[in-house]
C-alpha cells in the first residue's frame, strides 16, 4: 500500500502519521473513556437497583445504563484488538478486522440504540409535565418495554445481517517475515459488495435516518417540557400575585426545586448528546460527499477519522452517572454509600 493515503486539496496525510497519531492520542483516549464509561455505569446499574423500579422511566434509565455499559465494553475491547494487532504482527488472526468489524458494527448499533432511549426518557419527561394526569396511560410499563423492544430489534436487524456477511474467513497474504517471498494464511473479516452495500444502507437509514430523528426529538421534547414547566410557574405566580399572566415577567416564576433540578438534568443531557454527536455526523458526511475517501487505500484515514469522532461520541455512554450525581440527591447518597461500604 502506498504511504500517502490521501491527496486532497494540495495537502498529503502519510500513513505513519496517522499510525503515530492513533498511538499516542486515539488509543489512550478511548481506552480511558471506554473505562470511565464501564466503571460510572456499573455504578449507574448498582444505584438503579436500589432505587427501585416505581415508574416506567425506571426501565428506560436501566435500560440505557445497561446500553451504555455494552457500548463501552465493545469500545475497550475494539481498542485492545488495536493494541495487539500492532503487538502480535506474526499471529494468524486480525485483530484490526476484528475490532473494526464485528466488535466495531455491534458498537454502532449500541451508541444509537442509546441516542433512541434518552430520547424516549426525554419523551416522557415532557408528557410528564404537559399530560400530568394521562402519562400512566400513555407511557404504561408495557407500553414502555414495547417500546424498548422495538429500539433494539430495529438496529439489530440492520447489524447482525452485516456481522454475518463479514464473516471471518481465512486469507492468503505474503509473509512479511521470510525473506523467500512465501506465502501465509491470516483469519480475517471477508468483506463484499454486499456487505458494502447493507453499510451504506445501514449509513442511510439507522445514521442519517432514525439517529438524526432521535435526536430531534431529543431536542423538541427537552425545550417544549422547558416551556410548559416556565408556562405552568407563571401561572402559579399569576395566582400569588393576583396578577393576569401576561404581566407576570419570565423572572418572576416560581419554579419548584424539583421543577428546577428536572430542568437541568434534561437540558444537559440534551446539550451534552447532541455536541458529541455532531463531529460523528460531519465525518459521515464528509465520507459520503468525498469520493477518494471510499477507496481501498483511504482506509487508514477514514478509520482515523472515525476514531477521531468516537472520541466524542463515546463520551455520551458515561455523561449521564455524572449528570444524576450532580442533581439527584438519593443518586449521590447511594453512591457514597456504595463507595464507603466498599471502601
């Protein structure tokens, strides 16, 4: 393969720039993300267990403890096939293939079956707040779980027809280390115009598609809750104050504290989820308007790039045990007990 990966607007990229790179800022990056994010949600599990399961939300947020636990345990182990692929040069086995492929796809599919699930907690939050007296209806615990359900079958019937098509399959390829031009076998992803296609499928309808609408509702649904708790304090203000609504000012609002802790914990979420995802977005993008980067010897770049973005994107599988630790009080007293007991 030729070292200079890619010529683009007068700039050359070599390969082992972008190799140095991955060493000394993309593995130890993601390694202590992937980390962080097993760690704060076993501890969202543990926590969560005591809490209880009251309200349907209570699955959601279990649900998505234990998504973002799987998310980040596939991304530590797609870093540790990194590492001994560059370690284990002579091995039979591919480990680069195997964690971009198999281990990387389920990865995907687990980062936006989280996005789907904050968005459906979101969803709920703010039915809460404007169908106070019909949420048990509309959002039942069997109504939840379906919902759940669906999440998952949705993606996993894009990933797993890919995981299968890219099977391992043994390939012939020149040994590097005899000096007799002789041939070895290595277990490497075969990967077709099929699978090819079914990725692009997969990029069109479960990336630009369903993630994209999750997080508009993500969005929609955190602001219009924001709005109609804002609405419902000035009216109880109005009453206070013996004052019509329309002269009662915006800071003049009466929001409860726990009106107010909600509010925090839904905008940051929302805030926090949407500016990791959008580097993820734009390296998508960019690899589908971009031809030259869906060629065979651009695949170090563009597995770079991705790599670059799941740097953010992965951060959204532990952002939500700090988010409830800073406003959920019985959160924070579990988890010091925890701490404490175990320490």
């Amino acid at each position: 393969m030729n070292e200079k990966i890619l010529t683009y607007d007068n700039q050359l990229v070599s390969r082992n720039l972008i190799e140095f790179l991955e060493i000394i800022f993309i593995i130890p990056s993601n390694f202590l993300i992937s980390m962080t994010g097993m760690l704060a949600n076993l501890f969202n599990v543990m926590i969560l267990t005591r809490l209880g399961f009251k309200q349907s939300m209570s699955y959601g947020t279990m649900a998505l403890s234990l998504t973002d636990l799987m998310v980040s345990s596939l991304q530590w182990m797609s870093e540790l096939c990194y590492v001994l692929d560059s370690v284990l040069q002579d091995t039979a086995l591919d480990f680069m293939a195997l964690g971009v492929f198999p281990i990387g796809w389920m990865r995907y599919a687990g980062l936006y079956i989280s996005g789907w699930i904050t968005a459906l907690i979101a969803t709920e939050r703010c039915f809460c707040v404007v169908f106070p007296f019909n949420v048990k209806h509309i959002c039942s615990k069997s109504i939840y779980a379906l919902a759940l359900f669906a999440i998952y079958i949705i993606y996993l019937s894009f990933v797993v027809p890919i995981i299968v098509i890219e099977r391992l399959t043994w390939h012939q390829v020149a040994d590097s280390s005899s000096h007799n031009s002789s041939m070895k076998y290595i277990l490497t992803v075969f990967v077709d115009d099929t699978a090819i296609e079914l990725e692009k499928l997969f990029d069109s309808v479960c990336v630009f598609g369903l993630a994209l609408l999750s997080q508009i509702i993500l969005i929609v649904s955190t602001f219009y809750m924001v709005y109609a708790l804002r609405s419902s304090s000035r009216i109880r203000t109005s009453l206070l104050t013996y004052k019509p609504v329309s002269e009662t000012q915006e800071n003049q609002s009466s929001l409860s504290l726990k009106e107010k802790k909600l509010i925090i914990v839904a905008v940051r979420l929302a805030v926090i989820i949407l500016a990791c995802s959008v580097p993820r977005y734009f390296v998508i993008a960019i690899f589908a308007m971009v031809p030259t980067l869906q060629e065979k010897d651009n695949l170090s770049l563009v597995l770079f790039l991705f790599d670059v973005s799941d740097i953010f994107f992965n951060v959204n599988c532990f952002c939500t045990f700090f988010v409830y630790f800073s406003v959920n009080r019985n959160f924070k007293r579990i988890f010091l007990h925890l701490v404490c007991s175990k320490g």
